[in-house]
C-alpha cells in the first residue's frame, strides 16, 4: 500500500470547515493544486490534506 503524501493546511482553511463544509472541501482541492499541481486529495485528516501522486507508481 502507498504512504499519503501529507500537506499541511493552514489556520484560515481549517476555520472555513466550521462555516462552510461544503465549500471547505472545494477550498482544500484548490489550494492543494496552487501549491502542488501533482497531487490529488484523498481526505483530509485533521490538519493535512493526505494526497496521492497523480501518474505516479
């Protein structure tokens, strides 16, 4: 099985879970792939994002 690649996310991203789930969610696909166009999100697990490498063995 292959390891998550972990992104931290900040403060103002974990915040929006509390108003907005939905849109937290959007919020966390976006700025995961500003920063790391590679990666696809799997889930979020308390402050990280655990991602997987796309095209990657």
């Amino acid at each position: 099985m292959k390891v998550p690649y972990k992104v931290l996310l900040p403060n103002w991203l974990i915040q929006m879970y509390k108003v907005d789930p939905e849109g937290f969610k959007t919020e966390v696909v976006k700025f995961v792939r500003t920063g790391r166009p590679e990666y696809k999100v799997l889930r979020v697990e308390g402050r990280y994002a655990l991602c997987e490498r796309r095209g990657h063995l």
